[in-house]
C-alpha cells in the first residue's frame, strides 16, 4: 500500500473531484481514471501539484 488509509479516504481528484486509485509502482503514483491524471507518490505523501501532475493515456 502506498498511502496511509486515513489520507488514501480524505483525498480526491483536484480537477474533477473524483475518487483516486493507488498504483503501487514504480514508480508509486495516485491516479484518477475519470480525468486520465497521475501524481507521484514519494515516502507516502501524494505530490498533487501542476508541475509534478502527468497525463494518463486511454
């Protein structure tokens, strides 16, 4: 597991709002299938900022 549970129930989709998937790696990321986004995951703490973000493909 990459995230914390407590974290993993809080955090959701900064676009769409929608629930994120955990993607165990490598490298770890969180994803959202409703947008096709990714974030890193580094020590267990998702890095949801623009620069870090990534485009999924279909």
């Amino acid at each position: 597991m990459v995230l914390d549970p407590l974290l993993r129930s809080i955090l959701g989709c900064p676009h769409c709002k929608g629930p994120l998937e955990e993607h165990e790696g490598p490298p770890p990321e969180v994803r959202c299938l409703r947008c096709l986004r990714a974030w890193p995951v580094e020590d267990g703490v998702p890095r949801m900022v623009h620069e870090e973000e990534r485009r999924l493909t279909p």
